[in-house]
C-alpha cells in the first residue's frame, strides 16, 4: 500500500464506530472547507440504508445525507454520489436502488449474494467521479468492525482496500466509552486495514478539552494513530438526518404556537419534509410514537411511508383513524404527504407485490380517491406554486402510486406541467406527492396560516440549512489540527 498522502489517493473516507457517529455531518463539514477554497470536492457514499431519499439532477434516487453534502460542495445531486442505496420494506428486505433506479426487492441473504456484483457499480461510480473531481470525501455505513459482513463488505473498508483509501474513523464521545469504540474498532481491523487508517475524531465533545488530553495522550500511545480533531458538540446544529429521528421534536416555545403532530410508523420515510416545521420559531412539532398517548393538536400530518398498507394498519390498530376523525369533527386540520396522501383516499391497491404481499387495503376515505401501486417508480424535481395563493414551491416526488379520482379534480399544487394533490371543499385536508413542500418559505408561511396560525414570522428554512453547513464548516477549520488539514487542502 502507498503512503498515505491525501493528494496521492485523491479521496479521503470517513468511517465510524458506530451508526450517528456524526459520518454524514464531518463528510459534509469537510466538503464545505474545501469548496469555499475553491477545490472541487465531491461527496460519495459506496452504500447506504436511509429511508430518507432525494431525487438527483439525472433523474434518480440516492440518500439524503449524500444530497446535503451535495449542497456543501456547492454542487446538484448525482446518482453517483451514492450507487447503492437500500431502502428497508420490512426487517428482513430492502428495495434495492443501483444508479438512482430500483431492481426489485432482496431479503439480507439475497442481498449479501448480490455484493459482488454491488460493487461493480460502487467502482464505476467512483471512477466516474473520479475522472471529474479533484477531491472525493467518502462516507462509510454503520461501522467497519462488523465481522459478520466483512468477506463481502462495499461499504468500508472493503471499498477503502479496493480503491487504496486512507480513513478518518469517528467516534461520539456523548455516547460514552469513546475510547473503547476507537480501540476496538481498529483491533477488529485487518493488519493491512488498520495501516490505512490515518486517525481519529472524537465528535461532539463537551467541557473543558484539557481534561479530555490524559484519555487523547494514552489513545495515540497505544494506537500510533493520531487525533486529528476534537470536534465540539455544535448546539442547535441541523443537517437533514438519514434516518434517526429521536432527536427531532422541536424545542417547547413560548408564546403563539401552532400544535403540529406526526405519527412514526415503522416505515416512516423522508421524515426530513419535517425539518423546517420543527425549526420554525412558531411551531411546536411532536413526533408521536407507538405507544404514547395521542396529543391535541392543530394540524396533523401523515408522513411518506415505504410500505404504505402496512404503515395504514399499524396507525388503525393504534387509534390513530378514530383520533383523526374526532379531530376533523373539532375543527382540525389534515395532510397527508406521498403515502400519507394515499392513506386518505379510499384504497391503496398493490396488485405488484411492491410492498408486500399483493392485496388491497382500505384507505382512511377523507379524500374521494383510490391509488394503485405501479412498478414505475415516479421521480421528479419540482416547482410550482399552491393554488390557493401562488405560494411558491419546490421539492421532488418519490412513489410508484398513481392516485385518480373526484377529489384530485381540486388539487392543491400548480407544478407546471402537471397539478398535484388535493384539498377538500371543507379546506381541513390536503394532500400532495410532494416532498419538501415545507421547505420554501412562501409555501411555509402559507401553509401555517392554512392551519390556523396567525402573525406568522418569517422564518426561511433554505438560509438556515446554508448557515449550519458554514458553522460546521467553521468548527473543523478550528478543530482539526492545522497542519494535517492545510496539507490535505492544498491539492
């Protein structure tokens, strides 16, 4: 193996000790350091498993975290950013999306059968890249110290050793036993594997670092590997999350406050479409899990969902259909959004088997309109305004549903070339295929005040997302040690 100089590998890899060590985060913290010096840096992820997706520029589908590091490079999503992306349908399967396009479902043994040939696309994605960037920041899936998936691993160091990678492996000290993850996971590595680890960062750090310095001394003693990086636990930091939402209800405020609620169902996808309804100043969003009670609210909304039908059954058996009628009756209103949407119309046919066993299920009937699962998945980025008030609008749409009907005769979307959605003549439901309807302010603004809040404050989600990508960007300029990231840098 060659040494390991950063100029010499063109790409770096950012590996954790464990899923939420903060990969996504520093991949996108570092791609930013080096667009705003003007490198062209591109961001790459082998493999990922994330029910939160984006649509890509050339019409395909990856994960979000690879979208939003995107944005740090100051560049458009590409499929080839992120070549495998495993959608999770049940606990044992995944739809299986290669190049942006979804081949069909595989349980985990099918899957594990299906790596080699997995990474042949890993490697003409990256060599694409490659060809066209200077820099590729490459963020590794879950943790490298997984012996069970090691002899057919594309996702960590087996794509580091393919393509002769060096890595930064990361760790969050907020979990406890910092030190324990990093030893153990470099223990756990092969000798050649281990070489090719350049260091470590210790994330979300709080306190005084002097009295983190005796545990950093012993570390580098006994590893021979350096800390490159103290990174700080940045408060109030948000970059869009892959998947975990535990850490995503907003703060309690003070003062006017629209109630928003959200039911987590197994499934739940593109949970993102929350973000800046949890952010906004005026809003108090509550994810509802399995078995807590249900709150009183203002709006309610039905997320997207990757197995729709069975997401439908699990909110009936937990009340959630009685609770929204009672909540419409009082005044309330409704949204639904991609399979939430199909969850308020009258039936979501799956002929296919695309979810699941083939069958139909009974919608919630809130909306005059029936929806039937086709192998065609619809992806598409797009613009438009509300109907109601020319509101602007951006965002994408990600289903295989084709919904038809009375109601969508009333839809809720101008998008230009096509209308989306529907809204009721009562004006307490709506529903729309489109994810990140939320995201621009205008539709924000409007979209509060459909629900009932009044002296709306301006509040522009897009700005704040660029201003955290510059704040994270700031912390490893601070944190890192000066010389390892100027040398890095200087391409």
């Amino acid at each position: 193996m060659r040494d390991m100089n950063f100029r010499a590998n063109h790409c770096l890899m950012v590996q954790g000790c464990t899923s939420d060590a903060g990969k996504s985060t520093l991949v996108a913290g570092i791609c930013r350091v080096l667009a705003r010096r003007g490198i062209k840096v591109v961001p790459f992820k082998p493999q990922n498993m994330a029910l939160n997706s984006a649509v890509t520029v050339d019409g395909g589908e990856i994960g979000r975290a690879q979208a939003v590091q995107a944005q740090a490079c100051y560049l458009e999503p590409h499929t080839d950013m992120n070549p495998i992306l495993l959608k999770p349908n049940t606990d044992v399967g995944a739809q299986v999306i290669v190049h942006g396009k979804a081949i069909g479902n595989m349980n985990a043994w099918g899957y594990h059968n299906y790596k080699n040939e997995a990474m042949q696309y890993v490697l003409q994605s990256f060599e694409r890249l490659s060809n066209q960037y200077d820099v590729m920041i490459v963020e590794g899936a879950g943790s490298p110290a997984e012996i069970n998936l090691r002899d057919s691993d594309i996702a960590n160091m087996g794509f580091a050793e393919a393509v002769d990678c060096p890595v930064i492996i990361i760790a969050d000290i907020d979990r406890g036993g910092v030190f324990a993850h990093l030893c153990g996971t470099l223990d756990l590595l092969s000798e050649s594997e281990q070489n090719r680890v350049v260091g470590f960062v210790i994330n979300k750090f709080r306190g005084d670092v002097s009295l983190l310095q005796p545990g950093i001394d012993w570390l580098e003693a006994r590893t021979r590997k350096k800390v490159l990086a103290v990174m700080p636990y940045l408060h109030g930091m948000h970059l869009a999350a892959e998947d975990a939402i535990a850490e995503q209800q907003s703060e309690k405020r003070e003062g006017e406050r629209l109630r928003i609620v959200v039911p987590v169902t197994p499934r739940i996808s593109n949970h993102t479409d929350f973000d800046a309804l949890r952010l906004h100043p005026q809003v108090e969003l509550t994810f509802v899990w399995t078995d807590e009670p249900l709150p009183p609210a203002d709006l309610v909304v039905l997320a997207g969902s990757k197995s729709v039908r069975a997401d439908l059954e699990f909110l009936r058996a937990r009340g959630w259909e009685t609770y929204l009628q009672k909540h419409l009756r009082y005044g309330g209103k409704v949204m639904g959004i991609c399979g939430g949407f199909q969850m308020l119309g009258n039936n979501i046919d799956d002929p296919h088997a695309l979810e699941g066993e083939a069958g139909n299920t009974h919608g919630l009937g809130l909306l005059d309109f029936s929806t039937v699962l086709e192998p065609e998945k619809q992806l598409l980025r797009v613009q438009g305004t509300l109907l109601a008030n020319s509101a602007k609008v951006s965002g994408y749409e990600i289903h295989c549903g084709v919904s038809s009907g009375a109601a969508l005769e009333n839809p809720a979307l101008d998008l230009g070339d096509h209308r989306d959605g529907a809204l009721s003549a009562d004006n307490q439901i709506m529903g729309s295929y489109v994810h990140g309807i939320f995201d621009e302010a205008e539709s924000l603004a409007s979209l509060l005040a459909w629900a009932g809040l009044k002296n709306i404050e301006a509040f522009d989600y897009q700005a704040r997302q660029e201003a955290d990508i510059n704040r994270l960007a700031d912390a490893v300029e601070q944190y890192f040690l000066p010389d390892w990231l100027n040398t890095f840098t200087q391409i």
